[in-house]
C-alpha cells in the first residue's frame, strides 16, 4: 500500500524529500496502530485518526501546526 502511494506521489512530480516525510508520517501512524491495537490492521477508521493526533498532542508533546502538517 506505501508502495502504491509511493509511485503515486512520484508521478504527480513530488519531490523525493517531501515524499520521504510522507512516507516517514504514515509509517509513524502505522507503527502508532499496531502498538495501540495490539495487531496490524488495513482498516483505518476516522477515530484511529482522531487518537492519534490525540496522542501526538498530549504524549509526544506537539504542536498543533505540527500535528497538522502530517499527512494523516
């Protein structure tokens, strides 16, 4: 599925370090998901979105420009 979104961000001209924090973000979010499920899952839902900006907030301590920057 990164792969895909990969390609797709390459043939819309993006250039390779924006599409390195992309990736960077969506593994982050990924990574955040299995930890906080206990299991890997395809299924995103928009509360999984909403917990983790939640969690970026109160837990790692961002800010919200940061926070809103990602591209989740």
């Amino acid at each position: 599925m990164i792969d895909k979104f990969e390609k797709a961000l390459l043939a819309e001209g993006k250039s390779v370090l924006t599409i390195q924090a992309y990736i960077n973000d969506i593994r982050q979010f990924f990574n955040w998901l299995k930890d906080s499920l206990g299991f890997e899952s395809d299924s995103i839902t928009e509360t999984d979105v909403r917990e983790f900006r939640q969690y970026l907030n109160l837990q790692k301590k961002l800010k919200p420009t940061s926070i809103n920057r990602l591209q989740i």
